[in-house]
C-alpha cells in the first residue's frame, strides 16, 4: 500500500486540514499508510497494547484535559512511553494549547506535533476522507465511463471499437460523461469501485474525424460529471459469425478491477445495430437486477415450469390411454 508523508499531509491546502506545525519537526519524513484514525486517550494512562503507530493521533479536550490532571511524573513517563513507539504524528483540535510536557516529548520523540481549528469530530472526517482517497488502491482503464439512469456503465472494447461515438450519443440522449479514453478507477471502502477522468482530460473526449471535443462547453455542466460508482462494465467487440452469443442472458460474466469483481455483458458490434440502446437497456436492466429482479431468470423458471406441467399432462395422458 502507498503511503503518504506527514510533510505530504501538513503541507495539503485543498483538502481543508488546516494543520499548523508545533513540534517534532525532525519527523515530518514518517509515514502514514492506512486511513484510519486512533484517539489514544488509553495510551495517555500509560496503556498502550492496541495502540496503532501507524495512524495519526488525534488530541482533543478530553485527552489533553486528562494529561493535564495526572501528576507531573505520570504524565511524562506515560508522554515518554507514548513518543517510543515511533508513531507517525499527533493532531490537537479545536485549536488548544499543548501542555509544555507534550511538546518536549514530541520534540525529544521526533514526533511531529500538529493543530488545527476543526473540533475533533470535524477533523476526523475530513483527514480520513483525505487518507481514503489519497492511500486506498488505484488504477487506470482504457475505456469510457458514463453515468446512464444513475448506472455507472464502463465502456470498454479495442481501440475504433466506437466507445467515444456511443458515449457521445449517450450524452446527446441526456445522459452524462464522465471520463473518454482513461479512466481512473479508485477502490473506496467499504468495496466500492469509483471512477473519474485524468486531470488532463476532465469534459474532453477524443471522436475519430471530429478531434478533441469538450463536453461542458458543447452540452453544459449537466452533461458531465466529476466520478461515478462503477456498476457495471460493457466489452464492445467486433461482430464474429463463427462465435456464439448469449442470448438469453443467463451468462454471468464479471471484469475484475483492484481485485473486485463488475458485472460484465459483452455486446457484439456490426453495422445496423443500435449500440446506444441496448447500453441503456442495459442500465435498466442493472437497475432491475439490484432490485432483485432478473428477467432472464425468471424467464427460465416460468420454461421450466411450463415444460414440467407439458411433460406431466403427457404422462398422464399416455397413462390414461393404456388404461382404457
């Protein structure tokens, strides 16, 4: 897993942070390498078996109340034992003053020591939804992405296959654009696969013959957006008369990204065939098939059911027959 330097995160201005540095200076090169956040108000008391180093440590009122209770000693034997374990930083809230013993243990510790404003429940959610974004895993696929009826639909398929022209099509229908060409693909928790465009490509898409388009200024900010959920991915192939398609739907394929697994359907590309459609028909479906609904499914139960009762009326029939 990457990681990310305390120097990375004090010196991160869009995220909202606002971290002022007290102490520790020396150790603004340790790193933080999972996105989650630990109160070590246990530590503080000298208990420190589940403490994580790992994670970033935030100090409220309650923590630096309690520190500023125990006796001098304690207090300093607990801060001593705490600034050991090589943990990546400390983050006071609300904007309070550090007790003096703190900032020479964190100093001692090469502990970098930082404020914020934020109340702690504030900074919480802004550091972990900073941490998730910037240290949970990611890639880059060769594909389009748009967002059809709130579906997150990957277009993916070899280079002239005609991805770009269906989601531009797509978006002249009123749907939205979210990445043409390369699209990044970030695994959210809890396992949730986001994607969005490259910063150098945001709104823009490539149409053979045609050159490079921007979608916000063409179709307007409703045609685009920033990232989308991936619900579901659309492999675009060219059209093989010796190959046999599913044509039922009972075929359960899936495109792995960062290890999890997409519904997948591949759509079989000639001329006459009306691609746009069946990507939103597609999405419909999808939409179904998460309420719980399969049609293909229950199309085949209703086959099944109907040949047993066929099957049944002729047994007895024949039985019937040879009896009289």
């Amino acid at each position: 897993m990457a990681g990310l330097t305390i120097q990375e995160i004090f010196g991160e201005k869009e995220a909202g942070l606002d971290l002022e540095l007290l102490g520790g200076e020396s150790g603004l090169g340790r790193f933080v390498q999972v996105p989650r956040i630990q109160k070590p108000g246990l530590a503080l008391a000298g208990y420190t078996t589940n403490l994580h180093p790992d994670r970033i440590q935030v100090l409220g009122s309650t923590e630096l109340s309690y520190l500023q209770q125990l006796h001098p000693e304690i207090a300093r034997d607990n801060l001593k034992k705490l600034c050991s374990l090589n943990i990546s930083c400390l983050v006071i809230t609300k904007d309070q003053d550090p007790p003096a013993m703190l900032l020479e243990a964190t100093e001692a510790g090469g502990i970098p020591l930082l404020r914020t404003h934020h109340q702690s429940s504030t900074f919480i959610s802004l550091i972990t939804q900073f941490l998730e974004e910037r240290l949970l895993p990611s890639t880059t696929v060769h594909g389009v992405l748009v967002d059809v009826l709130g579906v997150g639909v990957l277009l993916l398929g070899g280079s002239g296959i005609g991805k770009s022209e269906c989601a531009l099509d797509l978006v002249l229908r009123g749907h939205r654009l979210v990445a043409d060409d390369v699209v990044k693909v970030r695994m959210k928790l809890p396992a949730v696969l986001f994607g969005e465009g490259m910063d150098l490509l945001h709104y823009h898409m490539e149409v053979r013959g045609l050159g490079i388009i921007n979608i916000k200024h063409l179709f307007g900010v409703a045609a685009i957006r920033e990232r989308k959920k991936i619900d579901l991915a659309l492999e675009l192939v060219e059209w093989d008369a010796e190959k046999e398609y599913d044509r039922l739907g009972l075929e359960e394929e899936s495109y792995e990204i960062l290890g999890l697994a997409v519904p997948k359907l591949t759509i079989p590309v000639r001329p006459g065939r009306n691609i746009t459609s069946i990507v939103e028909v597609a999405a419909r479906n999808q939409l179904l098939k998460e309420m719980g609904y399969h049609s293909a499914l229950e199309f085949q139960d209703r086959l099944e059911k109907r040949m047993a009762e066929t099957a049944w009326l002729h047994a007895h029939t024949i039985i019937g027959d040879n009896l009289e």
